[in-house]
C-alpha cells in the first residue's frame, strides 16, 4: 500500500512537472510568436510608409527651423538651407532597412565640424535646432529597428540616466491602460476605436495615454488615421518586464 501511494506521489509530481514545462514552452511560442508578428508589422510599415515617414520628418524640420532659428541674422536664409539639405539627406535613411554606426556617427561628426565653422555665439540657437531634429530621426529609426546603437549595451548601472529612463522607460508604462495598450498591440495592429473599445477611455482621454506610448518610443501609428503598431522598443520593453516578473513572482520556474 505504501508503495502503490509513494509510487503514485512520484507521478503526481511528475505529471505537474511535466504541466509546468508545457506552460513554460507554450508561453514562449506566445511570445515568440508575438515577436514575429511585431516585427512582421514593423516591416511592412517601413516597406509601405517609410516614404510617407521620412518626408514628414522634412516637413517638421522645415517648420521648426523656420520658427525657432535666428531672425536677425544675416546668414539664416544660407544656414537654414544647408540646415534643411542635411536633415533631408539623413531622412533619407529612414527608408534603408539597416543603417550602421558608422553612418550616424558620421552625421554627428559633420554636424561638429559645421558647428565649429560657425562665426557666432549665436549660432548655438539654431545648431541645436539641427541636432535635435536629427536626434528624432535616429530615434525613429531605433524604434522601427532600422539602427541600434550598440554603445548602449555597454552601459552599467551607475550610467542610466535617471530622468531619461524614467521619462523613455518607466513612467511610459507605469499606468495599467498604457500597460495594457502596448500589450495588446503586441498581439496586433489596432485602430483609434480598437483602442478605445480595449481600454473604455474615449477621445482626448485615450489620446493623452497614447501620446505618452508615441513619445516615448514604444509604439508608432503606420499613418494619420492609421493603424497604431508596437515598436521594437515597445516590444524589448515588454519582454524585459515579462522575465523581471517571472524572476520575482515565480522564481521556481525558471
């Protein structure tokens, strides 16, 4: 009798170790799959609107350049289209499917030599008008998976930025309806009213929590009135916090 009981805990055991590594491998191929359809959408976005994507990032250039460089200044009409050729060369890139460090390492180096080239104090004002619309543009390629700066991975503890991680990383996601609207952008494309239907929030309430996920990075909409996707950051962000509450909630199963 005892046997027969030893021996049927044994199985029991077994069985629910044998449960335990099927959820395990059947939560991966979920997220493994969800990953394919992420970058699947992250594909077709650049093949479909890379255009549409980097001529946009010309036209805020044009108007932010415009509006924000030095009135009275006698050579802001030559600047602003050498300033204006620069940003659209770069855009360009928007619609490569890699660019290397190298590249953008390079744009960074003429934009130093052109910076030091110029005559005035003044000229900080509308240099750092350049940088920063050429920033976005590399932080748009990051996002759709076009460039990785490596650099990055080499980074400890000590480095992170506090206000930059909290701002890009963690105040993004730190709210249960964003939480919940990149998740399940992880398992599709969705719409305005998808969302909305999602969450139960309704227009400047829902724009509010998507602006805060198109800012950050971590999602991007495919045109105006198009579908929202998950970005490679949304979707790296999403994988980091699933094993961190793995490693926390349910340490025995890793």
């Amino acid at each position: 009798m005892a046997t027969t009981l030893s021996s049927s805990l044994t199985e029991i055991r077994e069985l629910k170790k044998e449960v335990t590594e099927l959820r395990m491998n059947l939560k991966r191929f979920i997220e493994h799959a969800n990953q394919q359809h992420a970058m699947t959408a992250l594909t077709d976005l650049k093949q479909n609107y890379a255009g549409f994507l980097a001529n946009d990032q010309v036209e805020t250039a044009k108007s932010e350049l415009s509006s924000k460089m030095v009135a009275d200044c006698g050579m802001r009409d030559k600047c602003y289209g050498v300033f204006l050729e620069f940003l659209q060369n770069t855009s360009k890139h928007i619609k490569d499917g890699r660019v290397s460090e190298e590249i953008i390492q390079s744009y960074r180096d003429q934009l130093k030599n052109m910076r030091e080239a110029g005559p005035f104090d003044r000229c900080d004002t509308c240099f750092s008008q350049v940088y920063r619309l050429f920033e976005k543009q590399v932080d748009l390629m990051q996002s759709l998976g076009i460039y990785e700066d490596s650099s990055r991975e080499q980074e400890i503890i000590t480095d992170i930025p506090e206000e930059t991680a909290v701002r890009d990383l963690l105040e993004p996601i730190a709210n249960v309806l964003r939480f919940q609207i990149l998740k399940s952008l992880a398992a599709q494309t969705r719409t305005f009213s998808e969302i909305s239907a999602l969450t139960g929030l309704r227009g400047g309430n829902l724009l509010f929590h998507i602006k805060k996920l198109t800012e950050s990075g971590m999602i991007l909409q495919s045109h105006e009135r198009g579908d929202y996707v998950i970005t490679d950051k949304g979707f790296k962000t999403l994988n980091a916090v699933s094993a961190l509450y793995r490693e926390t909630h349910h340490p025995h199963m890793r």
